[in-house]
C-alpha cells in the first residue's frame, strides 16, 4: 500500500467512523453524551480536512499533528 492509498483508506474509515457516531448521536441517552458524541464527530471532521489538504498537497508543513 502506498501512502496515497493509506491516506484514502483513513478517509474512508473516518466516513464510516462519523456516520456510526451520528447513528449514536441520535440515541444518545442524556445531552452529556450527544456533547461528547458531537465533539467526537468534530475531531474525525477535522481530521479528514487536514488529511484532504495532505492529498492535495494544500498543507502548510504541519509541525504537530491535529489529531
């Protein structure tokens, strides 16, 4: 695999990852988890942002990772 490939395959395990979260987000018991599952859904969001600008080459020389 190389590193364009694995960069995709991130992708789309974070877009499975944030439709299961909002899968969850809807039974969610009280607003203390919905909080905690929307936080999460932010930081895979965000994730795959940085990971898209990685693949477009669009990325400023990250010096600490955002996830």
């Amino acid at each position: 695999m190389d590193w364009m490939n694995g960069l995709n395959r991130i992708l789309r395990i974070n877009e499975e990852e944030i439709a299961l979260l909002e899968r969850m987000l809807a039974m969610a018991p009280n607003e203390h988890m919905r909080m905690i599952l929307r936080n999460m859904i932010t930081e895979e969001s965000e994730e795959s942002r940085v990971i898209r600008e990685l693949m477009m080459g669009n990325h400023k020389d990250y010096m600490d990772p955002v996830f």
